[in-house]
C-alpha cells in the first residue's frame, strides 16, 4: 500500500432505536463515548495514518473535544442524510494525491480490535475491496406478511461487519455509479458489488457487534464489566533472527556488548536477540514485523542501538493496550560462552520493556558444532512472547 489507510468513522446517524434522544456514538459505554471507543482502534492500527470521524453538523464541536487527544485526527466533518452521503464527506478529506486505502466504520461498532482493523485493510489494499464477515449460526427463514416461505442455504451467507476497507480508486468509482444511478446503498461493499469488483471476506469478531437497541448497548456493558481474568485476551508470539559474525563490529547480544574479535553484520547493532524479541512482541500484536517498522532502506536505523528499536516497539504495544506478560529466548552461538552475560542480558531487555526481571528469561545453547553457527560463522536467537489485554 503506497499511503497509510484513511479512516472514516460514520457517526452522523440519529440512533432513534436506541430511544436515547441524542446520536447513539455520543452515548457512554463503561464511562466512554462509543465514538472514543471505535476511534482508539484505528489509532492503535498500525495499517491507519488518519482518521476522519463524520457526526451530525450540532455535534462536531463535541466530537472535537472527545477526539482531541488522538494524534491520527484529520478532521471531524458533518455528515449526511444518508449513510453514502456521510462516507463521501469523509472521502472528500483525503489528501490530494492519495492512492491507499480508505477504511469506512460505524462508530456503534465500539469493541472492533485494532488486529481487524489491520487485517481489513491488509486484504483490501490486495484485492481492492474486503470486509470482516461473520458466519450465520440460526437457521434463516425467508418471512413476507407474517409467513414463513421458505429456508435459506445459511452456508453461503454472513453477516457482514465493518470496517469496510477498499483501494480509494475502486470506492470513488462505486459511489459515482451509485450516485449517478440514483440508487440508496446500506454498506460501501454493496455499491462496489455492483461494480463486479472481487470483495474478499475476512473473519469478523463476535465482539465487533454493532449497537443498535438498549439491549445490544447493555450486552457491551456486560462484555467490558466481565474483562476481569476469565476474559483476558491472551496473544503468543515467536521470532528468530541470525546474522553472520564478521570482523570490525562490536558484538552487541540484548543489548549488553560481549568481548569478542568480531561482530554481527546488520543495518542496526545487529543484535539478534533483541530482533527476536521485536517480531515475537509484534507478531502476538499481529502488528507485522521488524522489517515493516524498521526498513534497512530507511536511513534513520543504521547503526541504531537495538535497545531504541525494543523500546519503539513497547510503544506500539501500548498504543494497542497490550501489556507484556513474559519474554522467554534462546541464544543460539558456538562461541563465544555466553553464560557471565545472560543475566545482564535479562536485566536489559526487562528494562527497555518495563518489565520485572521475573518476567523476561535468557538461555544460551550451541550447536555442538553442528552447521554454521556450529562453525561459529554466526549466532542465532528465537523468542517467544505472551501479551495480555482485557477487551
């Protein structure tokens, strides 16, 4: 994807369901406005540059307010009488030039995880279009007048969620042809199937419900009232990384230099373990890997100490309301004897994390000079991470 996807959050509908007499993204849900709750989403997504919410007109100072301390708020635009006519004024505020993906929400949808949101927008800038799709577990009866008239194959159905991604070229077509042809559209998919654009499925969440009566804003409230332990989201993640030892480099292992005639090759420090580490953490958070946030194209990570990485990457966890439980890792090396530096090794990985040193774990192994590391031609490093939140 050439741009970092534009977000819109449709919050402009009146929510008379809801019998709240104001718009239902504006009502608390455990003492948050559900229009905070869907946009913290998008901010912690790694896939979202901006983010742009869409509220009826008398409410845009409120959402400025409640939308304030996100750093990803492009703007907050008044919306339309129509759900299509609220999404193009979102549209509208795209940069000129802007060739990415554009991620359309409700806002009632408050429990949407930042890892859908990148999954979206992951398939939509592959295929042009994708959605989060639920499968149907009640039997569908066809009904007309009160009548049953018959049974729908359910195997071939879904319930359709949001966000809705898709390339900004295939959404603006779609809606130029919805337009043009005067035609009321209940999702974006449905005007770009109209198109015969391919739309790919991506597994929805059962707490991506969206709220729509007092009942569905209660079940919410009982979900968040119940994140206690037996509702902790609990993500593992491993990594491995390896680099040649060469001549003329310090040799840098989590973060502690070790005396030794050579090096790890790399565009940063080339320590391996604290690699290991960050595709661990970043794979639990399905938040990509080292080579997404830190390129060797990019010139501002040469030479870097690998201790900034880490900590780079524990910023991005939190963004993610991620906590590290634990870090376990293996170092993978023939020579040199590793063991006097393990526990300072530990100690500086804790602290990069803010973690207790109870909760990160250091072992070293050889490879009984077996293969290239067994040749001490390199070292080698795998880890593996549990993250904990609560929804």
């Amino acid at each position: 994807m050439t741009d970092l996807a534009l977000a819109i959050l449709v919050a402009a509908g009146r929510g008379e369901r809801m019998g709240a007499g104001r718009p239902k993204a504006f009502l608390a849900l455990a003492g948050e406005p559900l229009l905070l709750r869907s946009a913290r989403a998008f901010e912690s997504a790694a896939s979202v540059g901006s983010i742009v919410a869409v509220v009826p007109a008398e409410q845009i100072e409120l959402a400025r307010a409640l939308l304030a301390p996100l750093r990803k708020l492009k703007a907050v635009v008044a919306g339309g009488v129509r759900r299509q006519d609220s999404v193009l004024a979102g549209l509208r505020q795209a940069p000129e030039g802007f060739s990415g993906v554009v991620l359309v929400h409700d806002a009632a949808r408050p429990l949407v995880e930042a890892a859908l949101v990148d999954a979206v927008a992951a398939a939509a800038a592959a295929a042009g279009a994708a959605l989060p799709v639920l499968p149907l577990v009640d039997t569908i009866k066809r009904v007309s007048g009160g009548r049953v008239l018959g049974t729908l194959d359910r195997s071939e159905l879904g319930a359709a969620q949001t966000p809705q991604g898709f390339r900004v070229d295939v959404l603006a077509r779609a809606y130029e042809q919805a337009f043009r042809d005067r035609l009321t559209v209940t999702d974006e998919a449905m005007a770009v199937e109209r198109l015969g654009e391919p739309v790919v499925a991506v597994a929805g969440s059962p707490f991506n419900r969206k709220l729509t009566t007092p009942e569905d804003l209660a079940w919410a409230e009982g979900v968040l009232g119940a994140a206690g332990p037996a509702m902790t989201v609990l993500r593992v993640g491993t990594g491995f990384d390896a680099h040649r030892l060469v001549e003329g480099r310090p040799l840098v292992l989590g973060g502690v230099e070790i005396p030794h005639d050579r090096g790890l090759e790399g565009h940063s420090d080339g320590d391996c373990v604290i690699h290991a580490v960050c595709d661990a953490l970043l794979g639990a958070a399905a938040a990509g890997d080292m080579g997404r946030h830190f390129p060797s194209s990019d010139a501002r990570w040469k030479g870097i100490a690998s201790r900034e990485l880490l900590r780079e990457v524990a910023r991005i966890l939190r963004e993610r309301e991620y906590r590290v439980a634990n870090v376990d890792v293996t170092v993978i090396a023939q020579s040199p004897v590793l063991a006097p530096y393990l526990e300072d090794m530990r100690a500086r990985l804790a602290e990069s994390l803010e973690l207790e040193p109870e909760a990160v774990s250091v072992k070293a192994k050889s490879t009984d000079q077996l293969g290239a590391i067994g040749r001490s031609e390199g070292i080698a490093a795998q880890a593996t991470a549990l993250l904990r939140r609560n929804p």
